[in-house]
C-alpha cells in the first residue's frame, strides 16, 4: 500500500495539435497536461485538418475527433462537442487558435451547463487586446505601444507613413507583417496582406530593440498566477520562435502583471514585446491563447497548462514565485511514420 | 564600472545574461577580469593580478583592458547602478 494522494481523473479535449513550422500550441499544452503529477488524464484532440501531427504522434492524444471550421460558426461547434461529449464525457476543454476563440468564448455557459469547464477571456477582454485596439488600450491602461492607424483605403497609407516615418510596420489584420523602408513596399505589404487576410490594414510605428516575449496565466480576478519571460534564440521565416530561453527581467514581469491587472484576465496569453536600448518594454501583440512554446513554461517550473486546467476545474490555485532562468527549447522536425489506414481513419470518419 | 550582478560566467569562459538571454564566450583572461570586476576589484588590482598570472606588460594590459570593458559596454554586460 502506498501513501501517495489520489490523483484526479479527469478528460481534457484540446485543440492545436498542428505541430508545423508555424505551430497551434495544442501539443506543448497536452504536454504540460500530462507531466501534471496530480491528474490521471484521458486526452481528446480536436484537429480541423486531417494532416495535423499531433493526431498521429504517440504519447499525445488518446482519441482524436475533427471539429467544423471555426467560419461554420458556434452553433456548429457546440453540435460537434455534444457528439463527442456524449461519449467521451469531457470535463475541461482548452482551445488553443486566436480564430476559434470568439466561438468557444460564446458557447462556454453552455459547456459549463453540459459540464465542460473552460477557462477563457470573457468577449471584451478578447477584443480589448485585439491589434485593431492595442494602441487605445494601451493608452488607457498606461502600458507603452507603438503608434498605429488602422486603414481601409491605400490612399491613406502615404499621409500614415510620413506621420510615423520609415520604416513602417504593415500588418495584415489577422497575421503577418512586413517592414517598409519606402511608400513602394509599403504598398506592395498593403495589397499583398489585403488580398490574404482582407481589409483593414494595420500600419504601425517601428521600434528597435531586443525581441522578447511573456507566456502568462491570470485568474481572472486581477491576480497573475504565472509569468515566464522567453527571448527568441533562433526564428524562422515567419518569424516564429525555434529556439528560445527562458531570461530575467522584472520590467517583464511587471508589464505581465499590470497587464492582468488593469484587464481582469482570465486565462493564458502570451505578450510580445519589444525592449528597447533604453529600457521602454513595447507591447507589439497580446496574443490571447498559450504561445506554442508554452512546454518551456513547464520545463522552468511553472506548468502553465496544468494550472489553466486546475482553474477550469474550479480548483484555487496559488501564483507561482520562482521559474528558472536559463532554461532553454529547442524545436526539432521528426518525421513520423503512421500507416495510410490511419490517415483515412479521420480523413472519412472524423476519428482516430 | 560594475558588472551586471546577475551575470552568469562559467569556468570555460561562457557568459549568460539573464536579463536579455544573450550569451558569449571569453578566454580564461575575459573569464578572469569579469570575476574580478564582479567581486568589486579596482583597476589597479585587477592589474596586479593579470600581470602576475599571465605573461603580459602593464602597457598592454592596459590598452586590452579598455578594449574590452568597452565590449562589455557594447553588448550591455555592465550595470547603469
């Protein structure tokens, strides 16, 4: 007979199990999950494309079940959740996409009604970080972000570059940005970026400095439970992080927190920022779901996605003090081999 | 001049910044004047302490010595205190 305390039982449905070049966090999450030494967990990936590797990797999901695209609307979602909670009887769900938020952030009293927790922003919070209102929002709040001008007309573009002067950041109004040293290329961004995302276009003012960002977790009520500061060691061509360590830095985790605090957040998120020579943290982006480095937060001793789940569960659970610093990840390309059964599995089925 | 406190240097000569997560590597003098610039040494016995242990006249030391707490400057390693 041992001594050692009951672990929790429980199913978690997550989404993001894209484990590409340009990750979802959905598998660092499931990860963070399963090192979690209080829970005796039974995995559920939702994928949206039936060449996600997270579908196939062992050790990972337990079952997965496709989910209609987030463009098929909540109502959509909600049906496909009652299928699969009908068997699978989930307990929490962890949506990790910017896109599938505002559908999952609309059905979750009634996943809580179904007894699903979540563990979500409420809609305000959600587009109060939107890049469209970054800027306000920073005003509001006192936080520093560059100065931007949301702009539906390439007319306007050469009157917004000459008040910010170049280099300009032209961003794309879901992803992607591009940096114009003239009116030509920033023209070029702003067709290239409408044709791909559509109107409007984000023009931002350009800041130097040193890239870093902050992956947190608040409770909801103000208080920061966790904040790991990440510089970006090696990035690739689209600009996502490759390598990355984990770095020291109050001014970060003050910004974290004053973040939280002025926003009531309630969940994970990751802030980009850039430090300037001088000092200033920028906020450039609050992405509003865990980055998918978010297993470096569990590797420097603070399980981010464990916590979320605990909280989703209605479980209280004390700010961490202390990470380690210095702890690095490095991402690697792995080709698995699965069989063509298995890929018709949830290409026909919607299973595996 | 101070060095960052929180500055991480190992015995091979790597240097890690905690605050940005840049890291460097030095040779065993690098690795050397940093530990004792880190401990509060002044120039004079930093001097004292190079020249003796190494094979090197004080003209020189002192020409390398600005040099590289010039880098040191450069890439952010010494503290604004």
């Amino acid at each position: 007979m041992t001594n050692q305390p009951k672990k929790t039982k429980l199913t978690v449905a997550v989404t993001g199990l894209n484990a590409v070049d340009s990750p979802g966090p959905g598998v660092a999450v499931i990860r963070g999950i399963r090192d979690c030494q209080d829970f005796d967990v039974r995995i559920i990936g939702l994928s949206y494309e039936s060449l996600e590797p997270g579908i196939y990797m062992e050790g990972i999901a337990d079952k997965v079940y496709q989910i209609p695209y987030p463009a098929a609307g909540s109502e959509s979602l909600l049906g496909r959740i009652e299928y699969i909670h009908a068997i699978e009887k989930i307990d929490v769900i962890v949506p990790n996409f910017d896109a599938e938020l505002h559908n999952f952030i609309k059905i979750s009293e009634r996943l809580k009604a179904m007894g699903i927790g979540t563990f979500l922003p409420s809609l305000e919070q959600f587009e109060a970080r939107d890049k469209i209102n970054l800027f306000k929002f920073g005003e509001k709040h006192g936080l520093l972000v560059p100065r931007d001008k949301t702009i539906y007309d390439l007319s306007e573009l050469p009157q917004v570059a000459k008040d910010f002067g170049y280099p300009i950041v032209v961003k794309g109004k879901y992803y992607e940005a591009t940096i114009a040293y003239t009116l030509e290329q920033a023209q070029k961004a702003f067709h290239k970026l409408n044709a791909k995302w559509g109107l409007p276009i984000i023009v931002q003012e350009f800041i130097t400095g040193t890239e870093v960002n902050v992956a947190a977790l608040g409770d909801g009520e103000g208080n920061t439970i966790s904040a790991v500061p990440m510089r970006k060691l090696f990035i690739t061509d689209k600009g996502k992080a490759w390598a990355g360590i984990t770095i020291e830095e109050d001014k970060l985790i003050d910004l974290s927190k004053k973040f939280i605090s002025a926003t009531k957040w309630r969940g994970g998120f990751e802030i980009e920022i850039m430090l300037t020579q001088d000092g200033k943290p920028y906020i450039m982006e609050v992405n509003p779901r865990f980055p998918a480095w978010i297993y470096l937060t569990v590797g420097a001793g603070q399980n981010q996605p464990a916590s979320l789940v605990k909280m989703a569960l209605g479980q209280k659970v004390e700010p961490f003090t202390s990470y380690e610093v210095g702890k690095l990840f490095i991402r690697y390309a792995w080709d698995l081999i699965t069989d063509v059964s298995e890929f018709q599995k949830i290409s026909a089925f919607g299973e595996l | 001049m101070k060095i960052k406190s929180n500055l991480a240097v190992s015995d091979s000569g790597f240097i890690f910044n905690p605050s940005n997560g840049d890291s460097f590597s030095t040779n065993t003098v690098g690795s050397d004047i940093i530990r004792l610039l880190k401990a509060g040494n002044s120039f004079d016995s930093i001097k004292k302490e190079i020249v003796e242990k190494y094979e090197v006249d004080e003209i020189l030391f002192e020409k390398d010595f600005h040099d590289f707490v010039s880098q040191l400057q450069d890439y952010y390693l010494v503290s604004n205190d």
